[in-house]
C-alpha cells in the first residue's frame, strides 16, 4: 500500500468526531456550531481547513464567519483554541471592533500589554491574570454577555468580569470606542479572526442566556496593571487613532 493510500485507510478507520456534548451542556441549552468535518453554517475565503476536527486558518485570507444566525443579544460562546509562536488572533462576538483576543502570550508586539494579552477585550480591559497554557496546546475559552454584563474566561478560570456602564471602567471603554468598538451593539455574527498567523478553534458552542439566569459581576475583578513602556506605546497608537479620525472627517466634510 502507498503511503497516500495508507494515510486515506488512516483517516477512515479512525475518524474525527465531534465530542458528545456534555449533558449539563444540553440542559442549558447549548448548540454546537461545527459538526468537525466541514464547514457547514460558515463562510470563508478559502484561507481555513478542517484539521483533526478544528477549524485552522493556514494562511492569510479573510475571518471564517458563523453564518447560521447573529450571535444573541444574551449568550454564552464555549469554544477551545491554540496559537502558533507569535500568532494574533481573536474572536468578535460584538458588531464592529468587539474581541476576545487569542493570542501567544509572548508576542513581541501584543504580549506586553494586558489589554491586548491572551483572553483580553481587546484594547479595552485586560484579564485578572495571565492563565495561557504553552504554545501548541489547547487553551479553553469561554464569552459570556448578558445585558451590560461581559466575561472572558480561560482554562475554567474567570478572568474579566465587569459591567460596562458602570463609571469606574468609563476610561477603559472610551479606549475601545477609540479604536471602533461599541459595547452597545448588537446583532453581529460571530467571527474567527485571520491575522496572517497559523491559528486553531475547535468544539464551538453557544446558547442564549435565558432572563431567569442573573450574570453578575465579580466586584473583586482587577485587570492587571499596563507597565509603563507598553502605556506609552498604546498612548502613542490613541493619538494615531485620533489623528486619523480628524482627519477623514475634514475630508468627509470637504466633500
């Protein structure tokens, strides 16, 4: 037997199956959104594969979006992921620039800054801890967001948790304005972010939180601190942002 002939024997003998789902999961409601073999219910430029049942973005190309349904005003999203040295990637769950970051966690550029590390809202709230596992392993994430209520969590440990319209975080939400993002929005779809770096997801699954549950936030949540070279260096990305934005308004208004 070839090797080509002996690797298709491989694969079908042992398949790739999409773990059963866990029956506390189907009590709350839970839906898969991948059956592990195709990419049934998702759009993508041609960038993305079906590895061992995930979901792999091979090469630059464009998102892969979920396309069945927006994602609820209220839900839960479980999914597991792993990155290649120095990969950026992320999850939008929120229409414009709303992120669960994914991310190895020791990217030259994003790592030292928590508002941009692993399971972070991007450039707006960093996680309470780092709690990647290394490079080319699974990690576990979870996003959760009902009313004005978001948490990220990593590897079954909670590590954002905040309500947006309360005025102790009115700083770090006016960041995420600036970069486009609006924690108001609803109705996006869920996307998987392509960033030019090999990434992986695998067993997505959302549900909408029902009104009869109360997602409340950890009043002990703290997001680590930004060491002061990774501040500068965002400060001087604000003022980019900004500059950029005047500017295509007087172009708008010249027009």
């Amino acid at each position: 037997m070839n090797p080509r002939s002996f690797l298709l024997a491989l694969a079908l003998a042992f398949p790739v199956a999409v773990p059963a789902q866990d029956a506390a999961e189907q009590r709350l409601g839970f839906v898969t959104l991948s059956d592990g073999k195709s990419f049934n219910g998702w759009k993508h430029g041609g960038n993305w594969e079906i590895q061992d049942g995930a979901f792999a973005c091979t090469r630059p190309g464009g998102n892969l979006t979920y396309d069945v349904r927006p994602v609820p005003d209220d839900f839960e999203l479980r999914f597991e992921w792993k990155t290649s040295h120095h990969c950026n990637s992320g999850v939008y769950y929120r229409p414009g620039q709303v992120e669960y970051q994914v991310l190895d966690d020791a990217h030259p550029v994003y790592g030292e800054n928590p508002r941009q590390s692993a399971a972070s809202l991007f450039f707006c709230m960093g996680p309470s801890k780092r709690a990647t596992r290394p490079v080319g392993e699974w990690n576990t994430g979870r996003i959760l967001g009902q009313g004005t209520v978001i948490e990220h969590w990593l590897n079954e440990e909670r590590v954002l948790s905040f309500d947006y319209t309360d005025p102790k975080w009115a700083k770090e939400v006016a960041l995420l304005t600036i970069r486009g993002g609006d924690l108001t929005g609803r109705g996006g779809k869920l996307l998987l972010q392509d960033h030019g770096q090999a990434v992986w997801f695998r067993h997505l699954r959302m549900r909408t939180i029902p009104a009869t549950e109360k997602l409340t936030p950890d009043p002990a949540f703290q997001p680590l601190p930004v060491p002061p070279a990774a501040l500068a260096k965002e400060e001087g990305r604000v003022r980019g942002m900004l500059e950029k934005a005047k500017k295509d308004a007087a172009a708008r208004k010249a027009k």
